[in-house]
C-alpha cells in the first residue's frame, strides 16, 4: 500500500522556530496501517545555536506542538541534535525509527551523516525498548480489546525481533507479518481503515483476542531468545563519532 502524506507537512516542518536536521513521519503511516482518518505524527531533530547552550538561557531540549491542519491532527516533536543522540545511545526505539522513517518530509547533509551512524548505535539493548513497550501495549489491548491497540502491540515485537535477528530497523508490518509467523495482519489492517476502535472477537473473519494474546506470547519469548543470540553487540560504539558530529554542527551554525 502506498502511504500518502498531506502535502502540508513540509509547510509544517518549515515553520519551526529552529534550523531541522530532518522531519520524517512516523505513527501509523510508519507502521503501515494508517487509517483515512489518521493524525500525522512528525518527527525530528533541530539544532539550537550556541547563544542558546552556553550561557543561562536555555533553548528547548524539545519542541511539542499539537494542532490541526486541514482537519487533520498534527502532533509534531522534534529534539534538539544533542538529545537525538542521547536518545539513539540510549536505545530509544521511538528516536532510531524516526531517523530511520522512510517518510522523509526534510532532510539535511547532518541528517545523512546521522544515518551513517545509526550501524553503531545498534545493541542488543534495544530489545529491552521493544519488549517494554510490548508490556504496556498489552495492557492498552487487554482493557480495551480494540484493533488499534492490537496492530501497535503485534508491530512492536515484530519490529524488535527483525532488529535483533538481522540488525536492521523496519517498522511497517506489512513487511514484518509473514517472518513474524501474523498471516491474519492484513485482514486485520483492512479492518482498521473502516473503524478503528472496533473490538476484535466480534466480526467473523478476524482473530479474536485470545489469538493476539497467545501470539504476544510467542513473539516476546522469541524476541528475548533473539536479544541473548543477537549478532548486535552489547553496547553502543558511535559515542565518539556522534560527539564529533555534534561539536561540527554547532560550529558550523555560529
């Protein structure tokens, strides 16, 4: 499926108060089940001048905004490079699919140099992201029984297990379902685009609960074997390079 992203998130991405290294779109449009109806999730890194480092005001770490476009919910974060990084040595999964999105809305030579890096960003600690964040899916899934809450879950452990078995970041579950062993993933993506708060267990054609649970289950316990065979090293090794990417950017800006 083709994903189509509102030609005014570039405007969007434009109107920041600070210089991007990128905006990429992230949510369900990364993940590959967005709904007619979706919010846009944009997602970056910006670059604050030194004036705003070195003394004692301090420009935004990060920068939150949430609006409406054209009848569309916009919900924008971006962070300050110096974060970005933080957060990629850090095993933040969120930040390492955002720089890795394929929607790209902006994009710079820093960005392209980030990109370059994240090889070394990789450990086997981002399993821990992807199998935290699977506990607290599960819980939204189990109160709620609903279709939404059931894809997030299934794609988090999918996106954490093909990290962990091949060391590459791929967050859409179309391109995840079949190695994850989910053959009723595009039924239940063709169900979200009529109505995503529908509760699985009602319509014929679809599993039930019971069958998302037993495969969040399996998923986790092959994720946690993946995290202990993983060909990803146990630590992170692009802190020098990053810090020198870091220092060259805010110089070249002054």
């Amino acid at each position: 499926m083709t994903v189509t992203i509102p030609d005014w998130t570039g405007q969007v991405a434009d109107e920041q108060p600070y210089p991007l290294v990128f905006a990429t779109v992230s949510g369900a449009h990364l993940y590959g089940f967005a709904s007619v109806d979706s919010d846009v999730d944009l997602r970056g890194a910006h670059l604050l001048p030194v004036t705003e480092l070195a003394g004692l005001r301090q420009g935004p770490a990060t920068i939150n905004h949430i609006g409406d476009r054209h009848g569309v919910e916009l919900d924008l974060v971006t962070h300050d490079l110096t974060k970005c990084a933080t957060l990629l040595l850090g095993r933040s999964g969120d930040v390492l699919e955002q720089v890795t999105s394929p929607l790209v809305v902006r994009t710079t030579p820093l960005h392209a140099e980030l990109l370059s890096l994240v090889p070394g960003c990789l450990n086997a600690g981002y399993a821990d992201h992807y199998l935290g964040f699977s506990i607290s899916s599960e819980k939204l899934f189990a109160k709620t029984g609903e279709l939404k809450p059931a894809l997030y879950l299934l794609r988090v452990l999918a996106t954490g297990l093909h990290l962990m078995r091949t060391g590459k970041v791929v967050a859409d579950l179309n391109l995840l379902h079949e190695d994850a062993k989910l053959p009723y993933v595009p039924d239940l993506i063709a169900a979200k685009r009529q109505g995503e708060h529908r509760r699985l267990g009602v319509d014929e054609g679809l599993p039930g609960p019971e069958q998302i649970l037993a495969d969040t289950v399996r998923l986790r316990e092959q994720l946690t074997e993946a995290k202990a065979t993983t060909a990803l090293p146990p630590a992170p090794t692009a802190y020098d390079a990053l810090h020198d990417l870091i220092v060259r950017a805010r110089l070249a800006a002054r």
